[in-house]
C-alpha cells in the first residue's frame, strides 16, 4: 500500500460505513484530509498524508444494497450494466482523478469492494477486504494493482478464490458470518 499504512486500512474501511463527520474525526488524527464537496454516506474521499486522493466505497447498508446490488454482483446481471452504485463508482472515481490530477486508491469491504475494483481508473490502485464475488469472477483475473484480502470462511468473498491476482486469505472466526467483520483484517 503506497499512500496509506497498513495499519489504517481497516480505519479507512471503517470510516466508510460511519457518518460523514465522524469518518472526518476517525482519520484526521493519522494525518487525512477529507473532500465533503465529493464524500456522502455511501463514498466518501480521504486525502492521504502525501496529498493522494482514496475514495472509500461502502458495503451494504440499505435495503437497496441488500435487494439490487448485491444479487446483480452475484449474477451475470451485474455484468450486463451498471447499477446505480456502479454507475457512481465509476463517476466519482473520474473526478477525482480530474480534481487531483491522479488516479484515486479506492478502497472497500463487501459490496464496497466490487464497487471499488468497477470503480478503478486504469492506474488506480485497489485494496479489498471480503469482497463480494459472483459467478461473473469465476475464473477471472483482476489487474496487477489490485490487492484482495479475504477471510477463510468468509461467505460473499467466496468465488473470489478463483479469481488470478494479488489475493491473500486471511484467518478469521469459526463463524462465515463472524468471518466477515472488520476486525478480522489482520496485514
């Protein structure tokens, strides 16, 4: 990870699921800006300590997430168009790369993480923890500047190990469903 420690990675992801001035609060004592013109509840834009732009997308939260994106992320219909958050990703990925004048690390947990790797301009680069994987990535590859982190039982991650690239599979609890938490991003 070149913009931003290790050890912040979990409070980025962290960050993105909390309100907007409390994800401002939880970074800003590492040294991180924050761009409330281009952050809501769903994305939001930290500047790290070197002036580079991370956009943070969200896992699901809502109903919406729950009964739209993450069935069209696990189907083939999630590669047949975008969907309003893919839609997003890829927007505010542009322009942040035409703010900035870079391309934006994009960070996310679940959902947030397929967000993230749709998200991704060309040169972006990609962390992912647990990301949710449907059988569109089945035997697919991700790019060399991505990075995936996933827990053993993890359950929305699981089609993601068949997946070519940087994945590394990290311990988690007894439980898929404990699997998922944040708490088990240990790098």
């Amino acid at each position: 990870m070149s913009d931003f420690n290790k050890s912040d990675f979990q409070d980025i992801l962290r960050a993105s699921y909390l309100p907007q001035k409390k994800a401002q609060d939880l970074l800003a004592s590492r040294g991180y800006g924050y761009d409330k013109s281009l952050s809501n509840m769903e994305q939001k834009v930290f500047v790290s300590p070197s002036g580079k732009p991370i956009i943070a997308e969200r896992g699901s939260v809502r109903l919406s997430d729950f009964l739209y994106e993450d069935p069209r992320l696990i189907t083939y219909a999630g590669s047949l168009f975008d969907t309003r958050r893919v839609a997003n990703a890829k927007q505010l990925s542009k322009t942040v790369e035409d703010k900035y004048g870079v391309a934006p690390t994009l960070v996310g947990h679940s959902l947030g993480g397929y967000l993230s790797e749709k998200g991704a301009r060309p040169s972006s680069e990609v962390y992912t923890y647990n990301k949710g994987a449907g059988l569109p990535s089945i035997f697919s590859s991700t790019p060399k500047n991505q990075y995936d982190y996933r827990t053993s039982l993890d359950i929305p991650s699981a089609l993601s190990q068949f997946q070519s690239g940087n994945r590394t599979t990290l311990p988690g609890s007894w439980s898929p469903l404990a699997s998922h938490d944040l708490k088990y991003l240990k790098i």
